[in-house]
C-alpha cells in the first residue's frame, strides 16, 4: 500500500466513474509507475547491489518507463571511447552488445555529452556521422535522448533512449531519465567508496605478512619472493620482478612472479637492457618510472614476446642509496595512476630487510622501526575496522586522535576541520591533556606559525618546532609557550580532491622526530573515507526523502483534484438528478423511480470516491494534524481500536504522513489478515522522535518481505532517519514500532 499504487488504483477508479480515460488520470499513472520504478532502483542502490544487478535493473525499469525501443548505458573511457556496460532492448537482442566500444567524434549524440556534459537529444540519425552514430543507424534506431551520469563532479558515462519510431522522443525524456542517473551515481561513488576502503585493507594485509617476515629475521630470498608475489596478487597485474643493480652496471634478477620467457631466470645478471626501459631509468634517476605502451619502447620485444602492455618500477634506497628496484607488468595499458605511489609501501619493507640483512647492528636498530611500524599497522587497522562498520564519524575522529596521541607520545592529537576562509579550525574530536585539549565544537584560530595554518597554504604535511612561535606575540603563541608546547606536526584531510580538514598534534617533550607528520598520512586517508562515507550517506538519504516528499505532493495534489473537482462535479449532478426527480408528474411515476434509482446510485458513487481520496492522502490530516487524523482512522477501522495518543500538536508533515499511513496499513492488515478482535494503538514522543506502537491480538506470523505494504512503509521510515520494526509470532498477533525522528535535515 505504497503511493504509486494508491495513485494507480485512484486513476483507475476515476476513469471508470466518468466512462474513459481522463489525460489527468494516465499522467497519474504515468507518475505513479515512474515513482515505482525510481523506489525499486533505489532500494538496489540503498542495500549496496551489485554494479552488474543495478546496470541490468536500470536500463529495464527506466525504458519500460519511457517506452523507448533501447536503453543503453555507456562509460567514457580516457582514451577517447565509450564502451557499454549495459542494454536493455524492447524486442529482439541489444544492439551493439555489452562490451562494445567505439571512438567518440563526429556528429552523435554519445560524443555530444562527452564534450558538453550535458542532456541531448539527436531527432534523426540521418544526418549524424562517427563511429556510434554508424552502430545506431546499422541498429535501426531514427531518434535518441540522454543524460550525463556524473559522479563526485566528474563525467563517468551516460544513459541513452533510442527509437526506430520516426518521430522524436517525448520532450520530457531528458528530465525522466535524469532521476535515474542520479541513482546511479550515487551507487558508483558508493561503490568506489567501498572499493578504495578493500583496498586500503588489501594493503595493509599484505603489508603486514612482509612486516612479520622481516621480524621474523627471515632470509632476504625469503623476503624477495613473499614481495614480489604479495605486489602480483595486489597490484592486480601479470608480472612482479624484484632486481637488484650492481656495480658493474649489470642488474641481477632477484624474484619473479607471473609471466616469464628466456630472458626470465631469478639469479641471471642481465646485460644491456633497453636504454629508455625501466630498469635503466630506475637506475639514472633514482626515482619510479612507468611505461604505458611497450609497443613504444625500442628494445621491447622480449617482453612483448611475454605479452605485457605496460610496467611500472619503484628504486629501492638502502640506508640512502640505490640498491634496486621492484616492477609490476600487466598485458593490458596501461596501469592504473598511483600504481607507483601505492607499491611505495612495499619497497621500503624490502629496503628493511635488504639493511637487516647487511648488518647485524642495523638489524638491532632496525627492531624499534619494525615494533613501530606494526604498532602502526595495528592502529591503522582498527581504524579502518571502525570506517568499514560505517560507524558515526565523531567516533572515528576520537578513535584517530586516541590512535595518533598513543603512536607518536604526543600531548594532544585532534581532528580539526578547516573553515572555508582558513581563519581557523572547527575542533571535531580531540585526546590529551586537559589544559590543551579544546572540547568538540570549538573554534580554534589559526595564525602562520602554527602546523595546521601551514598545512592550510601548501596542502601538504607539516612540522613546526617552538622556534616558530618562540618570539611572537599573539595570543595564540602566548599560549603556546604557557603550555610548554615545543613542537606540533600535522597532515592535511582530503576529501574527494578538496582540502577537508587537519590531522594534528602537540609535543612537550621536545622537536618530533624527522618525518612524524608524514606518518600522519595514512590515517588522514581512513579519516577522509569516513567523511566521505558519511557525506554519501547523507546524500543518499536526502535523495530517498525527496522520492518520498514527491510522492507526498502528488498524493495532496490528487486528493485535492479529486476533492474540488470530480466530487463536486458529481455532488452537483446529484442535487440535479434530486431537482429534476422531484419535477416528473406524477402519471410518469416509472420515470420517478428510475431517476431516483441513478441519483441513489450516483451518492454511492459520491461515497467511493471520497474514500479513494481520503486513502490517497487524509484531508483530516493536513487541517487537525496526526492526532484527529488517527482517532478518525480508529472510528472507521473494521475492529475495535483503543487509541492512546496524547495531544501531539502539529508535527514535521513528513513525519505525520509517515506515521498516519503506518496505523492505517497496521489496521488494514489486522483485519485482513491477522483476524485481531483488538488493536492497541499509542503514540508519544521523547528524546525528539515520535515513537508509534500498534499491536494486536490476531494469528500473528506477517513478513513484511511477503508484500503486506509494511516494507514500503518501513522506507518511508528510513528515508526519514528513523525504523520501522515488526515482531509478529505465529499466534502471539503482531507488534509494530517506528520511531521518527521530529527534526528533519
């Protein structure tokens, strides 16, 4: 008993009361089946579906809507192409098929959006020219439209109607079908969210079996090999190769995983290795190097012969100097971006074990780094335990400050997000020392010889010593010096590209050690994708509310029409047919009877449809408020109600909407299907939620999953923050608790 079914059964019962279908009547259906279709793609989207379930369910859902002969979904790649990702075809297989790439250019309605982000439409394909408009025509299509799908501000694909149909599509289909790429947006920046979340936990795994081998004292062989299989199975790649550079200028093939050939033998020195190839360039620059296309690189051809694309090689410094390097290859270009920063990580545990192995006392010293970098890993891994469970994101930041604090022995760690003129840090969670720490909320003022306002200008990690403030004289320096703080360091929060915030923190005990505010990044990267998370929440949450106020008004808009227009069209032909009855001689008795028979006929009809209305939306609830609403509720109900609702007062609309079609699908259903011979019904509120309790003494054994209208019900609850529960025993009747919050955002 959700909206668009309530709409769909009005319009029906509408047409049937005039003798035909009204165009106001098939626009209410036509709404009515397009709220359905956005509820259902968006309950994929909230329970986190799978990209190939949700790409198969949208192009469905939104060209059965349109009624368009194709709808297809296409992704823009960065080399110049879009390829589909999902079709759905009216009749007949999809053309082209999933899968299908073609390069962008010329007149067509894929390259339009491409270059101008926007909504298009091309009405004859007749005169178009490129590649998809080829495709299009091969496929029989005469007309399309579409949209953009752009997500976290950037252009990831496009959604696409087509029609064989020699007249254009509709004017509106552009607006329709946006409703659905932003449904589809939000789940790709969910799931890339979550993707970078696996990641980062991916890392750390791996990370943490190279860091126990290196504890271990295990051989470097040992250590190599682990490494270069551990960055194949992470990386993703068909290749790892770890080597290390002689001084003769020869290079030694140390571990290999993957692909393989002639040249491949661990232990084999290798001699004049292409010029411009990465282990050359390694080892000119010191620095990574990538090839994105080895067809490019004179020399290739052994490796080639193997199969590879493109490789990338991070150097590995020993105690400060080149010792080798480590490189992944994949037969497909060209890899990821970042592939060279995120192999970082591994190489400098190579470069641990490498100065173990050299020396015996550097092992000694190298045990504290090892103890710090596991404590470290440890921490970041409850941390990233807290961001997956999606928890709320002050808790994360207390957890972070509390992780950071206990790591590097500071005072005070906090998390500080940055107002938009840089003037100062709103204080989002701290730990430490009662005199330095500033409860959340706080505002705390920036001047330029403190860590975070250096962070602010550079958007880079920072360390600032009690030399920077030592002879400034400004309150905030003052205070610095009566606290005996002698060193801060901080690290810059980035959330999807913009700076967010400030990881930061605060010594007594004298200048941090070189590189500590580096160590801040990794944490600063979980903190974002807890912002992150949350703000997409939030986003998805606000979409789901505005599906739901939408389908409020159209429900308000219905029940007025039917109210003002229909029902006193129809009250006034009655009045009429009464005048006109009472008008017939009375040697016309016959007649008499037969007018009076369809007045009667018609007040029943009068009756219907005031109950149609008030099902569509209550007129009761929108002038008295939920209280009056519901006590008319339990006067019409079909079984003996006893209500306890005190004097609510006029409540959030959203939240009286909710709760009032709550009781009257809970009624409904004990009737109906629970056989109560009593439902109890109470409403308060405390702790700023309304909370409602409906319960009745019928056969118990409801699922809101078997289609009682209790699970539409129950997202109409969420989509306002709040829960809908439902304990229902076979033969102890049901129970119903919502809770709704009474400030909305």
């Amino acid at each position: 008993m959700d909206a668009p079914d309530y709409g769909a059964d009005a319009g029906h019962a509408a047409g049937a009361a005039e003798g035909h279908d009204a165009p106001g009547q098939t626009r209410l259906r036509q709404l009515a089946d397009e709220q359905a279709a956005l509820r259902r793609v968006a309950t994929l989207v909230a329970r986190g579906a799978p990209a190939d379930e949700l790409f198969a369910a949208v192009p469905q859902e939104a060209g059965r809507l349109l009624q368009a002969d194709q709808m297809t979904m296409i992704r823009y790649g960065s080399d110049g192409t879009s390829t589909v990702v999902a079709n759905w075809r009216r009749t007949g297989e999809p053309v082209p098929p999933v899968g299908d790439r073609q390069r962008l250019g010329g007149k067509n309605l894929t390259t339009i959006i491409s270059r101008t982000r926007r909504p298009a439409r091309i009405d004859s394909y007749a005169d178009a020219s490129g590649g998809p408009a080829a495709a299009a025509r091969e496929a029989g299509f005469r007309a399309a439209a579409g949209v953009p799908v752009i997500v976290q501000g950037r252009l990831w694909g496009a959604m696409i109607a087509w029609t064989v149909d020699k007249h254009p599509l509709p004017l509106d289909t552009e607006a329709r079908l946006a409703s659905f790429t932003e449904l589809v947006a939000t789940a790709i920046a969910n799931a890339q969210a979550g993707q970078e979340l696996r990641g980062l936990a991916d890392t750390q795994a791996a990370l943490r079996r190279l860091a126990t081998l290196v504890a271990r004292g295990e051989p470097p062989e040992a250590v190599f090999a682990a490494t270069t299989g551990e960055a194949l199975r992470y990386f993703g790649g068909d290749t790892a190769r770890m080597i290390r550079y002689e001084p003769d200028g020869t290079a030694t093939l140390l571990a290999n995983e993957g692909t393989t050939g002639p040249h491949v033998r661990v232990g084999d020195r290798w001699e004049g290795y292409p010029p411009a190839g990465l282990t050359a360039t390694v080892r000119r620059t010191g620095r990574a190097a990538r090839i994105d296309d080895i067809r490019d690189l004179p020399g290739g051809e052994p490796y080639l012969r193997e199969g590879l694309r493109s490789a990338a090689a991070l150097p590995i410094h020993v105690n400060g100097r080149l010792w080798g390097a480590i490189a992944v290859g994949s037969t497909q270009a060209p890899l990821p971006d970042g592939t060279e920063h995120r192999m970082t990580q591994f190489t400098d545990l190579v470069a641990t074990a490498v100065a173990n192995a050299q020396n015996r006392a550097a092992l000694e010293t190298s045990r504290d780094e090892l103890a710090r970098l596991l404590e470290e890993q440890a921490a970041l891994r409850r941390v990233a335990t807290l961001v997956a469970r999606g928890i709320d994101p002050g808790e994360i930041f207390s957890a972070v400050a509390e992780e950071i604090r206990r790591l590097l022995g500071a005072e005070l760690a906090s998390i500080g997000r940055y107002e938009p003129d840089g003037t100062s840090v709103v204080i989002m969670g701290g730990v430490g020392d009662d005199l330095v720490n500033l409860p959340a909320g706080a505002r705390a003022e920036l001047r330029g010889h403190v860590a975070p306002a250096v962070v602010w200008r550079t958007g880079r990690s920072a360390q600032v010593d009690e030399d920077a403030w030592s002879s400034v004289s400004d309150p905030v320096a003052d205070r610095l010096r009566e606290l005996g703080i002698r060193s801060e360091v901080a690290s810059p929060i980035m959330v999807e590209g913009r700076l967010w915030g400030v990881v930061s923190a605060l010594s007594r005990r004298g200048p941090f050690p070189t590189h500590t505010a580096d160590r801040l990044a990794d944490f600063t990267e979980l903190v974002a994708t807890a912002v992150g998370n949350a703000e997409s929440r939030a986003e998805l949450t606000a979409s789901r509310a505005r599906i739901v106020a939408a389908a409020d008004q159209t429900r308000r808009r219905i029940e007025r029409d039917l109210h003002d227009g229909t029902q006193q069209r129809l009250v006034s032909l009655g009045l009429e047919l009464r005048l006109a009855q009472s008008m017939v001689p009375a040697d016309l008795s016959g007649l008499e009877a037969e007018i009076g028979k369809v007045a009667d006929e018609l007040t029943g009809v009068v009756e219907d449809l005031r109950e149609i209305a008030r099902g569509i939306h209550p007129a009761i609830l929108s002038e008295g408020g939920l209280g009056p609403a519901l006590r008319t509720l339990a006067r019409r109900a079909a079984v003996p109600v006893e209500l306890e609702v005190p004097a609510l007062g006029r409540l959030p609309e959203p939240v009286e909407v909710a709760a009032y079609y709550v009781v009257s699908e809970a009624l409904t259903n004990a009737t109906r299907h629970g056989r109560a011979s009593v439902v109890r019904v109470a409403a308060g509120q405390r702790d700023g939620c309304l909370h409602l309790s409906i319960r009745d003494d019928g056969v118990g054994g409801a699922d809101p999953a078997d289609g009682s209208g209790l699970i539409g019900l129950r997202d109409r609850a969420e989509a306002l923050g709040g829960s809908l529960e439902v304990s229902s025993p076979p033969g102890e009747g049901t129970l119903i608790g919502v809770q709704l919050p009474l400030r909305l955002h």
